[in-house]
C-alpha cells in the first residue's frame, strides 16, 4: 500500500494533467447590459456596402448624439435604432446602426440574449448574427432575421460548399432550405423558420419579447428561443452556469453529422444590424408579400414616421464558455484573458509533477 501522502499527490497529478471530461454545462464568460451594453463593441461607420441597404451605419458619436445607439434611463435596457426623426430625400440613404463585438467566439460557446422588442415594418431588415471574419470561409449563423411584415423568425447558416443541415433534432417543421452553402440559391444558406408568431414583429412585443439562446457546440448548432412567459428560470435568474440539455429541444438544429462543427466554423464576431431594402428586404417579389408601395421611394425617402417601430430594445447579451475552458478570442480591445484557468492549471500540474520526479 502506498503511504497517504504519495496517494494525495498521485491523485493530484491525475486531477491536474489529465483534461477534464466533456462538459455538458457552460459558465458565463461576458455580460453587456445596462450602463456599459455598448462598450466592447464596433461601429460600422459607413454605408450599407455589405448588402445593399438604402442605409448608412452610423459611428458611435452620431449614433450617441442622435439617438440611435443608447441607454434608456427608466429601464436600463440598451435601444438600437432607424433615425425616424430626419427627412431623406430622394437619392440619399437614411442612419440606422450596425454594431459587432470586439471580441470573437470560438467553438464550444453559447449566447444568448433577451430583447423586448426587435425592429420591424416595411423596409427594414434586422439581424442578430454572427460571423467569421473570413467568411464565408469560417461560416456564419444566423439566430434572428425577418423582413418588411413577416411574422416570424427565421434562423440559418452560411458555410464554404459541403455544409448540409441533416439528422436534426429540432421542434420547427418549416424547413426552407438544407444547403448552407453560400453557393447554393445564391447564399440562400440552411434556413428554418420559427413556427411561432411571437419570435418576430408585433407577436414578438406584444408578448413582451423573449429570449434566443444560441449554442455553438462541435456538436452542432441549436437555437431556442423561449417567449417572455416561458423563459426558464435559469435563463432569467441570469445564472452564471447553464445547461443546455435542460433547455429542451431546440427549433432549430445543425447537428454535426452533415456539417463539421470544427471545419466550417471559426471564432465569431456578434452583428447587432438594421438595414433598409437591400439584398434581401428589397427585392420587388419578397417586398410585395407582406408590404404595398416600392422599398425605396415610399419608406427610405421622406419623413420617416414609418420607422417609429424599428428598433431593438436589449436587456442583456450573455456569453458563456463550456465549463473549464474560455472561448474568448481577444479582439481589438484585448479585454479577454487569452487562456483557460484549467489550462494553467494543468501546466502547474504537468510542472508539480516533473519537480516531484526529480526530488
Ligand atoms: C465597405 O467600405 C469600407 C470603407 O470604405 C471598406 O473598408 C470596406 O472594404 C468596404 N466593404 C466592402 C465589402 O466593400
Ligand atoms: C476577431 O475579429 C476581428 C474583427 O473584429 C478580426 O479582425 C480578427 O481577425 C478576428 N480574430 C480571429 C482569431 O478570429
Ligand atoms: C420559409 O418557409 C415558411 C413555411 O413554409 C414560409 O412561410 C416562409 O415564407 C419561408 N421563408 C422564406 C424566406 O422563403
Ligand atoms: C448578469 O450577471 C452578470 C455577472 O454574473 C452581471 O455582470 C450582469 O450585469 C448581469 N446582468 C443583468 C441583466 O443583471
Ligand atoms: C410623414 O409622411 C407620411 C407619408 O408621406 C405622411 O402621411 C405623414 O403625415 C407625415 N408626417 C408628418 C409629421 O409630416
Ligand atoms: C420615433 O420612434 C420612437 C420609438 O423608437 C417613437 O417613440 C417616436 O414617437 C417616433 N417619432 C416619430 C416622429 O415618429
């Protein structure tokens, strides 16, 4: 029999050199809300050149100063906005905001967020996305998106050919698509709407919004989403650790057998946007199956009082790691420490150990 004190140290070598077991739960990692919801993120500072928008993203001193980027002081909930206060005239392009984190997300992350209101009317396309900064090399993944007066969300992704959305375990049976990639249908991507009428537009705040919860797993990719009423306790006792195998099925799902998690996927940028037409919202057919007039000419022009509900209002985003690891991958800012606490301390093990073998 080994003496107590070489089984103590034996056990803790083990416990320190070899990798924890798969975790099934996640620890928050990143909080934006409240007075500093817009501090670790981009401004895009341009035009709508990315899709096509009648739309200009402003920089954060014009989002402040106008508006469109706040903090609302009774509820403490970050609004993101179309300026439906200005004028456009014709030829010209009306401000809104597109915001991405500093920071990118790597395999093995979930995010959620809870909004009270998301934009909608006719013209305006917002989104709550994510994407590698290669893309399509590095894929992207769409939680929210609609246009014009749909009534529901509509979730998807966009990878490299070679992507494909089989075997999923999900409670949506509106599939549009199962190609994700950008090649196919001309970047139609794998898509899947959300049956219910309360994840997107008036449905959506009427029933006090909700929460969407994203989990981006080596497994697969699964998106909830739970209306004010059934937001689980954990999610909105804003818990530091979840489980996602306790947030039943998903309505949608992308699981790793018809698309390599590790393969398409790289760290991803968070998008907070809202354009105007473009690619998507303004085309002529998709236009006219929910709204009457022209994109441009009748909403983006004159004096924006169409605009009055596009905007999001937050009251938190939350980004959480599997346990035991930290999938921050420092942006610009370098706010994130560039390695796990479980890392270190293997190596002080892998150190302790080696010392022990000399002595
Ligand atoms: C959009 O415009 C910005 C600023 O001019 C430029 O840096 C960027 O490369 C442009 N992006 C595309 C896709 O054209
Ligand atoms: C992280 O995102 C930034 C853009 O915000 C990009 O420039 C950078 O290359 C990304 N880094 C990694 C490792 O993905
Ligand atoms: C996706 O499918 C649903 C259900 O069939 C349909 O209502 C919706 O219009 C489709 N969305 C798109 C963008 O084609
Ligand atoms: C949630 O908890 C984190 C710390 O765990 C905190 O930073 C954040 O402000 C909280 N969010 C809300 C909306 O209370
Ligand atoms: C704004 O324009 C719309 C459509 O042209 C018009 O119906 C509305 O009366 C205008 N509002 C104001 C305050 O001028
Ligand atoms: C602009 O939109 C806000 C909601 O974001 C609304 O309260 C306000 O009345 C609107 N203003 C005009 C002039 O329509």
């Amino acid at each position: 029999m080994l003496c107590p004190q070489v089984t103590l140290l034996l056990a803790v070598c083990l416990t320190a050199t070899i990798p924890p077991v798969a975790a099934t739960g996640y620890t928050m990692v990143k909080t934006f809300a409240g007075s500093t919801f817009f501090n670790d993120w981009q401004f895009y500072n341009n035009y709508d050149n990315l899709t096509n928008g009648d739309a200009i993203f402003v920089s954060s001193s014009v989002a402040a100063s106008s508006h469109l980027a706040y903090i609302d002081p009774s509820t403490n909930h970050a609004i993101i906005k179309v300026d439906n206060t200005s004028t456009v005239p014709y030829n010209q392009k009306r401000n809104t905001v597109r915001i991405s984190t500093n920071d990118n997300f790597s395999v093995g992350s979930v995010w959620t967020v809870d909004m009270l209101h998301v934009p909608y009317g006719c013209s305006v396309w917002p989104a709550w996305w994510s994407q590698a900064p290669a893309w399509p090399t590095g894929g992207e993944i769409d939680t929210f998106e609609g246009v014009n007066m749909v009534t529901n969300n509509q979730m998807g992704l966009h990878t490299l050919a070679g992507c494909k959305q089989v075997s999923q375990v999900q409670s949506s049976t509106l599939i549009n698509s199962t190609d994700c990639s950008y090649l196919t249908n001309s970047n139609e991507g794998c898509i899947t709407t959300n049956p219910s009428t309360a994840s997107y537009g008036a449905g959506f705040a009427q029933a006090g919004g909700g929460m969407f919860v994203k989990e981006f797993a080596e497994t697969g990719i699964s998106i909830w989403f739970f209306s004010r009423a059934n937001i689980p306790s954990v999610l909105s006792s804003n818990s530091s650790t979840i489980d996602t195998s306790t947030l039943g099925t998903p309505v949608g799902n992308w699981p790793a057998a018809g698309c390599n998690i590790d393969t398409f996927f790289a760290p991803q940028n968070l998008i907070l946007d809202i354009t105007l037409c473009g690619d998507f919202a303004g085309p002529a057919n998709i236009f006219a199956e929910t709204c009457p007039g022209t994109c441009y000419n009748d909403y983006v022009v004159g004096n924006g009082s169409n605009y009055a509900t596009a905007y999001f209002e937050i009251a938190s985003v939350n980004v959480f790691s599997e346990t035991g690891t930290n999938t921050i991958v420092a942006g610009n800012s370098a706010s994130a420490l560039g390695f796990s606490l479980s890392t270190l301390a293997s190596w002080l093990g892998v150190i302790g150990c080696i010392w022990l073998f000399l002595a």
